[in-house]
C-alpha cells in the first residue's frame, strides 16, 4: 500500500477505520500515478475522510455511494458542517477530490452490484409466436 501523507488524527482515523477504509489504497495509487503534489494528495485525502465520517454518521452503505451521495455531502452538510478537527469544508475541492474516488475499480464494482437484479418495467420479452 502506497503511504498516507500525514493527516492529523481524527481524519486518518476516519479514513483508516470508516466505511472507505479498504479503498484508500487505490485511491491513494490513483493520486500516486497523477502525479499529485503532496499538499494536493493531503487536502484530496481530507475531503475523502470527511466523508467517510459523514457516511458513518447517515449509516449510508457503500452500496449507495454514488454522485447525489456526494452531492448530498456537498451541498447538505458542507454548508452546515460542525464536524471537529480541520476538515474540508470547500464544496468545489471535495468535489474535485470525490470524483475520483467515485471512478476508482473497487468502489465502481461495489456501485454496479446494486443494480445486478434491477428489472427494468419497460423491457418487454418477445413473444416466442413470433
């Protein structure tokens, strides 16, 4: 695993021990190959703590990760945010931070299980009279 740029406590906390826990790695790897400065890597590692203690905090299920999640954390609890320790409180950098992590191959396998059994109501099957 690639190492964590030095976050203060709370947020390595939430990020080693919450709900995104094991897509850290790939996450980090994905910052690793874009060549991100480590200050950048820091404040995208952040924003991605802060929401993993917010999905701790609404009991949202990795499974219902998606954009309107991200976008939920953005425009409903960012602006009210009470959250301790220094988090990321600007919506436009913890975008620019969760995008990426939304893309990453582990998380989008967990995302696309939701709708394996999903059965679209306007399929119909051919008619074998056919």
């Amino acid at each position: 695993m690639s190492k964590i740029p030095s976050l203060h406590p709370v947020l390595q906390g939430w990020l080693l021990n919450g709900p995104l826990a094991a897509y850290v790695p790939a996450y980090l790897e994905r910052l690793e190959r874009g060549r991100y400065a480590l200050s950048t890597s820091r404040r995208c590692l952040n924003a991605v703590a802060h929401f993993a203690h917010w999905m701790s905090l609404s009991r949202l299920p990795m499974a219902r990760i998606d954009e309107s999640r991200v976008d939920q954390f953005l425009q409903e609890h960012l602006p009210h945010c009470g959250c301790r320790g220094p988090v990321m409180r600007h919506p436009r950098e913890a975008h620019a931070a969760l995008m990426p992590l939304l893309a990453t191959p582990e998380l989008l396998q967990v995302v696309s299980r939701r709708f394996e059994h999903f059965v679209d109501p306007y399929e119909t099957e051919e008619d074998d009279d056919g």
